[in-house]
C-alpha cells in the first residue's frame, strides 16, 4: 500500500513505536481504535467513539480549537492515549494527476510545487502536498498528488500539541478505509462508498493508491429525519423503524419503503455517475481500469437490503466491507465490536493498521 499521507512530515523510526492508535475525526464524532501485536496476531485493543458538539467542527474545518483540545485532553485522560494516527477531512484534500516530464526535470517535488496553482485553486505556499508515482518511462512521471490547505493542517497540528497527543502521521480518510477493507497487496480497482451519518464517500483505489474522491452530503441522518417527518414520530422511533425494516421489500408498510427509497435512489445515482466517470474520463491516452466491484462501509451502510439494492440497480457487484480483513482470521479470533458497528470504524482500523508493515 502507499505511504502515510503527509507521513514525511512525521516519521516515527521502528524503535520508538507505541501501541498503534488510529483516530477517525469527523464533523459530529471522534472515533479511536488500539491494535496490538500478541503472539497470535492482532489483536483488538481500546476502542470507542466521543461525540464532538455542533460547530466544534464544520466540513472538516475545526471551528473551535479550544473546545476541541477539551475533546481531545479527556480522550487523553481517559484512555491514556499518547500518539496517535490521524485522518484528514476529504471535503478539504485535492487530489489531481498530472505528467511531469524528465526533461531538465531536477527535482520532483519542487517541480510539482511550481505547477500546484495549475491544478489547485490554493497558491503553493498556501497548501501542503503529497504524492505517489503511479507510472514512469523514458520520458516522465505519471504523478498523483494530494494537497490540503496549510490552515488546516495547522489547526490540527495545534490542538494535538495543545492536548500532548503526538501525531505519527496525517492520512487521507480514503487512503485508511482502503487498507481496512481491501487485502493488502491486491492491487485490482475498486470503489468504496462509505456511506456515514451526516455525509457519504465515494473513494476510487486502483494499484493501493486512492485515485479519486468525491464527498456527497446524503447520510443515514438525512433517512432517518425522513422517517420522522414522514410518520410524525421521534427521531429514536424513526431510527429503529429504520434499523428494523431497512428497504424491505416484503414490509407491510410500503410508505416506509417507498421514504427511504427515494433517498437510497439518490445515493446509488450519484454513485453511478462517478462510477461511469471512471471508465470514460481518460488520463492522457490512458483508459483507467475496470472497477472490479463497489464495497459498502459505514455505520449506516447495514441498512438492510442496502448491498442488494445497489446490486440488482447498478448492475455490479456489490459487498459488505470485512473490516478485519488485514487484521485478523474471524474463524479464530472474534473482535469484541459487532460486525454492523465494525463498518463504522473502517477508518480508525486502518490508520491504526499503518504502523503494521505498510509505512
């Protein structure tokens, strides 16, 4: 797999390496993991999810720093935690290709700084970037980078110092579900919709590395409000009404159905038009592989009938993630999260994977 974005600015040598914690940041929670290395593998340690209040965090943008170094000082306290892995906000990451010819070429990276204001709206000095080489001949680089605005790091940066929590590494959100949910070292094409709360993502990965990315405000929040409206209930009555039937078919109540469908219809389109994207948007005069099948993940991608839904309607293949895929043999060991809250935490699973032979 590729290496940790950003990683270059926080590399961690073997022997100072402290239990691997991976820490999910989102608008509304913080969710964390702990693996440890035992005899018998890897094995499950702390885990957990803290709540971050409205407007602490917008969009990715940490709003309030002061209140969000309380979050983060009591996650501290509470699990003793004292580095962690941390991912980055999608909505604020650009991720661009580009040819950079070997002609006079002396140095990539300040090649790719000089062509930044080309492909980003943010000026050079305003951003800070990563990149993977996808392909090389005798000519030049097929070059992938990935850059967010250098305010956002820096707000980040300062609310872990500000709580004494060092930071391994930044990483995109896209890049660790990848390695939660794909085998290590299968380099096939495959889109991931990560289907959350508050917002859903759809992530291309081909060849390890993630390719695209692409946020869409439509999450398991926008149903159940529906399902409450719909039926003039409360929301706790909505979201197990929800949990509980899901898009099936065979309900009784077709209203229910037909609310939830409606807004399930707007996430597989979307979907469906990335996925066409794809395999018609070439790079140069290269034709990008064929995704190979759509795996779902997120807390609210258990819907029931979700994956066959998408299946049967997009005429693919379609799978529930198995966030343990990198981690452990579930024949032999069974984490102690059930598999629906797993889906959840395919994130933090996979940033805390990187301290286990992908660096």
């Amino acid at each position: 797999m590729s290496r940790s974005l950003f990683n270059i600015l926080f590399p961690t040598p073997k022997f100072l390496a402290m239990p691997s914690f991976g820490l999910d940041i989102s608008d509304e929670s913080l969710k964390f993991v702990e693996l440890i290395t035992t005899p018998s593998g890897i094995k499950l340690g702390r885990y957990g999810e803290r709540k971050i209040p409205i407007g602490i965090i917008e969009s990715g943008k940490i709003k309030d720093l002061k209140k969000m170094e309380e979050i983060l000082i009591a996650l501290k306290k509470d699990e003793k935690i004292k580095s962690v892995r941390v991912s980055l906000p999608e909505e604020q990451v650009y991720l661009f290709e580009f040819r950079l010819e070997k002609a006079e070429l002396e140095n990539i990276r300040e090649s790719i700084e000089l062509s930044l204001e080309e492909h980003i709206p943010i000026s050079a000095q305003d951003a800070v970037f990563d990149y993977e080489i996808l392909d090389e001949d005798e000519k030049g680089f097929d070059i992938q980078v990935s850059a967010i605005p250098k305010n956002i790091i820096d707000a980040y940066l300062s609310v872990f110092k500000n709580s004494a929590i060092r930071i391994q590494s930044f990483e995109l959100e896209a890049q660790a579900v990848s390695r939660a949910v794909i085998k290590k070292d299968d380099l096939d094409t495959y889109m991931i919709v990560d289907f959350g709360q508050k917002r859903t993502g759809i992530f291309v990965v081909s060849g390890g590395i993630v390719m695209f990315t692409s946020t869409i405000d439509i999450g398991g929040l926008i149903l159940t409000n529906m399902i409450a409206k719909s039926f003039k209930i409360t929301f706790e009555e909505a979201e197990k009404m929800k949990r509980k039937y899901g898009l099936e078919r065979n309900t009784e109540n077709r209203e229910l159905f037909s609310v939830i469908l409606n807004n399930i219809s707007i996430l597989r389109d979307e979907t469906m038009k990335h996925f066409i994207y794809w395999h018609t948007h070439k790079e140069g005069d290269k034709d990008h592989p064929q995704i190979k099948k759509i795996i779902l993940c997120g807390g609210d991608s258990n819907l029931i009938g979700l994956a066959e839904y998408f299946s049967v309607s997009t005429k693919n293949t379609v799978e529930m993630a198995n966030v343990w895929i990198n981690i452990t043999n579930t024949e032999k060991y069974v984490p102690e999260i059930e598999f629906e809250q797993s889906l959840s935490y395919a994130a933090a699973l996979g940033l805390a994977l990187g301290d286990f032979e992908y660096d």
